[in-house]
C-alpha cells in the first residue's frame, strides 16, 4: 500500500510539516554549534569547522547514491514505479550533496595542502560520484520514453553502486 503513488503522496504531505521544523531547528542548532560555538582546532585554526559542513555532505552522497541504486534494482527486479521515482528524485539531492562534498574539500585543501585539489583518493572518489550522478540524469533526460529512461538508469544506477 505504501508503494502506492496516490497513497505516498498523501502520507508524505501529511508527514512533512512534523518533520520539517523539527529537521530545520536541528540543522540550524548543528550549524550554530559547530561554525560558531566549537573552539579552534589547535594544528588547523578556525579551517577544520568546515568539516561541520563537509563530512555530513560527504554521508549524504554517498547516502544518496545508495538509497538511488536498491530503488533502481527494486524498480528492476519488481518493477514498481515508486522505486523508479524515488532513484530519479535521490539523484539530484545527491549530486547536490556531492559538489558540496568537492567544493568544502577543496577550500579545506587549499589552507592545509597549499592547494585546492589534490589527487587525494578520498577527493577523486567523490569527483567520480558526482559525475556518475551527472551521467544518470543525463542519461535519463536522453530517453523520451519514460520506461526505457526508468530501465535504463536503473541498471546505471545499480551497476555504480557495485
């Protein structure tokens, strides 16, 4: 019942204004604590609070790219369309978590490494997360037919998860 669009979308439209101020009060508190309370750290200064940012951005895409390869292999194996338009809806959030990942990995490389990128594996994995997120909504922009562009990016989305 749960996999229901009509019924899903009810639920969560119920649901989302008991969990969106609660998620918003604790993001702001973390936020507060973390850029503004924490004390500096004693070999990096004031730049290690941008991991305040960085290492939950960095969880979230990894996150996100997991919850969107098992709903693209759900949607694969079971056929069922939720699954299909939850992976297309992670994507984005998740390629989104991702740049942010880059982008505060960069200006905490750039005060601790002297540069801004460096071939870090940790740096190059995320890169390499960021456009296999760019691939799959391409790849599902590319198909007008709206089964084949759900077929197909499962399969990239399962596939990248291996």
């Amino acid at each position: 019942r749960l996999a229901s669009p009509p019924y899903l979308y009810r639920t969560a439209g119920r649901l989302t204004p008991w969990f969106a101020w609660p998620a918003a009060l604790l993001i702001v508190a973390g936020l507060i604590g973390g850029l503004w309370l924490a004390p500096p750290d004693f070999q990096q200064g004031d730049a290690y609070r941008i991991i305040y940012v960085h290492a939950p951005s960095a969880w979230l895409s990894l996150m996100m790219y997991g919850v969107m390869g098992i709903a693209g292999g759900i949607g694969l194996i079971w056929r069922m369309k939720a699954a299909h338009a939850v992976a297309a809806s992670a994507a984005p959030i998740g390629a989104s978590f991702a740049l942010v990942t880059l982008v505060t990995g960069s200006l905490w490389g750039k005060p601790m490494w002297g540069t801004y990128w460096a071939w870090d594996p940790r740096l190059t994995s995320e890169l390499f997360l960021f456009l296999l997120y760019l691939g799959y909504m391409g790849l599902r922009a590319a198909f007008e037919d709206l089964q084949r562009a759900d077929r197909a990016s499962a399969v990239l989305a399962v596939v990248g998860l291996v």
